[in-house]
C-alpha cells in the first residue's frame, strides 16, 4: 500500500511539473493597420479556453498560454484575428 501511494504521489507532482513546463508566456503590442497606434482595451484570448487579457493604454499585452496555443485577438470596429502564440 505504501509504494502505490509513493508511486502515486510521484506521479502527480510529475504531471504538474509538465503542465507547468508546457506554458509561454507571449508579450506584444496590438496595433491599427489604419494608422499605427496601438489599441487600447483590445481582447487577447487563449482560443477554447477563458483565459486571456485586455490590452493597456499603448496596446501592450502579456498572457501565459499553453505551447501550440492560438490567440484572438479583438476589439470593438476591428477585425478579428486569430494567429498562433509564439
């Protein structure tokens, strides 16, 4: 009984250690293609999850994503945007 909880033990701190290492963390700066400034309040989103941010007063953003992971990207009159986080 006691090495399958061992094993057990193991095997759960090794599967958070993975999804933990599994995750980037992407910065960047939503821009107009109009005139080049930077969107204020722009949503970044982790796509199929809950996971995202909102864009700060230059259109700068940073969100923690898991590797592989599309964002979209959107905003209020802008087209939407989905690219591959890297």
């Amino acid at each position: 009984m006691f090495k399958l909880k061992s094993i057990l033990i193991s095997a759960l701190l090794l599967a958070g250690f993975t999804a933990f290492a599994q995750q980037i963390t992407v910065t960047g700066t939503v821009t107009s293609s109009a005139d080049g400034y930077g969107v204020i309040g722009a949503a970044v989103m982790e796509k199929g999850t809950a996971n995202g941010t909102t864009t700060d007063f230059d259109g700068n953003f940073s969100i923690t994503v898991k590797e592989g992971a599309v964002l979209v990207f959107s905003s209020i009159g802008y087209t939407t945007l989905e690219l591959p986080a890297q």
